[in-house]
C-alpha cells in the first residue's frame, strides 16, 4: 500500500507524514474529522487576524492547513507535538501568518489560560476518545472563548465518546452539522445575552483505592485507568511484590507509559536503591503521576524523576535495569501495535546486560511471539483468561 502524504484541504494541499511513529509508512496522518473541521472553517471565512486555537491535533492536520493565521495548539502529547512540527517544517509556505504557539495542555486553568494569551476567535477541536476528555476540554471554554467566539468540534462518529453533544450544550448554543467524512461536527456558540461560555465543570475523577497495595491513585483528563485500577496492571502490580527480592539490586527502574504511575509508586517501594523515571507521552499523565508519588511515595520522592517524551526520548543515556510497561493497543484512534513495538525496541536498546523488560498485555496481542523475535527469549510470570505477563532479558 502506498502511503498518501498529499492532504487537500480548502486551504490549499500540504503534505503530512506521521513517519516517526508509522514504521511501515504506510499510515494517512489525516482523518475525515480533520478535513470536515477545515471546511466549516473555510466556511466561516476567519479574517488573516485571527486567533485560532487548535485542540486534538494528532499529526498536524489541522495546524499546517490554519498556519496562515495566529494558531495556539493545546499540546498533551510529545509524540503530536513533535509531529505537528516537522509537519509545519514540510510546508513553509503554508505559514504566512503571526506564527504557531505551543502551549502544556496539563497546566492548571489559570496558567493555561495565560499561556493562549487570552480569548481566541474559533477553537478548533478533533475531540478525544473519552467523555472525560471532553468535559475537560469544555470546562476551559468559559476561560479561554469570548462573546464572539465560535467552537467547532468534531470527530469520527465511530471514535465519538457518549454524550458528546449534551456536555457540549452545557457550555454554549449547539448546532448539529450533517455528517460528511463518516464524522460529525457541532459548532458551539456563546449564549445569548451572556459575554462568554458558561463554565462546565470536568467530569470529576474518583480516587481509586488499591487496598492490596496501599495504593490510593487519582487520575487525570484522558489518562489511562483513571477511574480504576484495571486487571493488566493489578497484574503486573503483583510481580513486582513477589518477585523484586529475586532480582538482587535494582538501582534503575523505568515505568514506559506511566499513565497514573500505579507501577512506579510500587518500584519506588520494593527497590529501595533504585532511581524510579516514569515517562509518558502525555503531560497531563506525567503530572498525574507526579501527583500519586507524592500522595503515595513521598518520602522516595528524591528518587522519583518523570519525563515527557516519545517512549525513551532521543536524549536517554542511562543503562536501566528494568523496564516495567502495559502499552497502548492503539496509537491516537487507530487500533495498532506500533507504539507497543517501538517501547520493545527501546527497552532493548537501553536495558544494561542482564536487565529486564517486564510486559502485561491481552493474550490476542502476540506479545511473546515479538519479544522472543527482539530479545531471543522471553519468559511468563502470571497468566489470566485475557492478560499474559512477560519477561524478557537484555
């Protein structure tokens, strides 16, 4: 299959590649809610001045297209935000206007809404999976959408999450476009008589007690597990208790893909000598799981370092002793392994002789076929009708 790089929008055709995360370069880095969203802001006619903030772009869809004018991208994800880049880098010409800025989608309301600068003229959104990522997101609009402001949010009607229109009509007037693209769009507008969006408050997450583990987790906005403690990690969670005696001193543990940092909290525990990272490719996860080591771990806390970046990041130069991981089976919409295989190719690549990688994942997956093809051996350390746990050594 040839990939397709040259996307046609209203704004003229730019060319996206998403290759850093596509080893088989085979992956459209665009989708039908992207190109639906840039035709309703043709529609709208934005004047060159205005101020456009761009939420859920995944690859750069939506920001090279809107690059001729003052864009804000809401950034959670190092792997997007380094893909929106090159992107913009592909077509310079696209960029005409006052600029692209990049701003942490985890900071607190205040800060973020300093960081946009202020009201903007029309968000464009390619909302989230969950519903929780959508009460988020709306949450900011009494904060960061004026009396004039107009939302366009849309998304693939296969990927939209429950209620997405009725949390959309707690902030603002909804209209419900036909669908085209096999996505739907709603555009939000203030209400009437009102100088801005109504405040929705996010959907609130519960703590979540881990009484096995002594373990009392809060999640975040789109952060994996947030309102539990699922069965891959209670898994996993419990090869750590039992087995950290038999793996002598451990004075390196990376948690790769940290969500909540569930995992790392008990490395910081059971390997009392040990540096604990937890990297993530979600800021909004690295800052959850800042905030469940201080609630859980505080006094390893020194010990306790958290990165955001893609997998390891380009800069990663310790030699770590164990790799404890649950991956994604599926990168931004897209069921897929490849975010799963590239957390295996770095895991090899940084692990000291003799150290592990320890993984949990559904049994269907075929996880042990891959880490036995990468590390010429792997291992089970617990096994469920769904989930398999795996080791393999460097």
């Amino acid at each position: 299959m040839e990939p397709q790089y040259s996307c046609p929008t209203p704004f003229g055709t730019v060319q996206l590649h998403r290759a850093h995360v596509d080893r088989t370069g085979t992956l459209q880095a665009w989708d039908g809610a992207d190109l639906l969203l840039l035709d309703h802001v043709k529609a709208l006619d934005p004047t060159p001045r205005s101020r456009i903030l761009v939420i859920g772009d995944t690859f750069g869809a939506l920001t090279t297209a809107l690059s001729s004018f003052g864009v804000v991208v809401m950034s959670d994800s190092a792997v997007s935000e380094r893909a929106i880049k090159e992107n913009l880098a592909r077509n310079p010409e696209s960029a005409t206007g006052e600029g692209v800025n990049f701003v942490d989608a985890s900071l607190q309301r205040e800060a973020l809404v300093a960081a946009v600068g202020g009201p903007v003229d029309l968000v464009v959104w390619n909302v989230g999976r969950t519903t929780e990522s959508v009460s988020h997101a709306t949450s900011l609009l009494s904060a960061l959408g004026g009396e004039a402001t107009i939302v366009l949010a849309a998304g693939l009607d296969k990927n939209l999450p429950p209620r997405t229109g009725d949390i959309l009509r707690g902030a603002g007037e909804v209209t419900t476009h036909p669908g085209r693209r096999k996505a739907h769009v709603f555009e939000v507008r203030p209400f009437v008589g009102e100088s801005s969006f109504r405040s929705v408050d996010p959907a609130r997450v519960p703590e979540v007690v881990v009484a096995e583990h002594e373990l009392v987790m809060h999640g975040g906005p789109g952060v994996f597990s947030s309102d539990r403690f699922d069965l891959g990690t209670r898994l996993l969670a419990g090869q750590i208790a039992s087995r950290a005696e038999s793996l002598g001193v451990v004075r390196s543990v990376v948690d790769l893909g940290c969500g909540n940092g569930a995992l790392g909290i008990l490395a910081l525990r059971h390997f009392p000598e040990a540096s604990v990272h937890f990297l993530d490719d979600s800021r909004t996860a690295v800052a959850t799981a800042r905030r469940n080591v201080r609630a859980n771990a505080a006094t390893s806390a020194e010990r306790a370092h958290f990165l955001c970046a893609d997998v390891f990041g380009d800069a990663w130069t310790e030699p770590v002793d164990l790799v404890l991981c649950n991956p994604p089976f599926h990168h931004t919409k897209a069921m897929s392994d490849e975010v799963a295989w590239q957390m295996f190719v770095q895991s090899h690549r940084n692990l000291a002789p003799g150290g592990e990688l320890w993984v949990v994942g559904n049994r269907h997956l075929g996880y042990h076929a891959k880490l036995s093809r990468l590390f010429g051996n792997v291992r089970q350390l617990d096994a469920h009708p769904k989930f398999v746990v795996l080791a393999s050594t460097r």
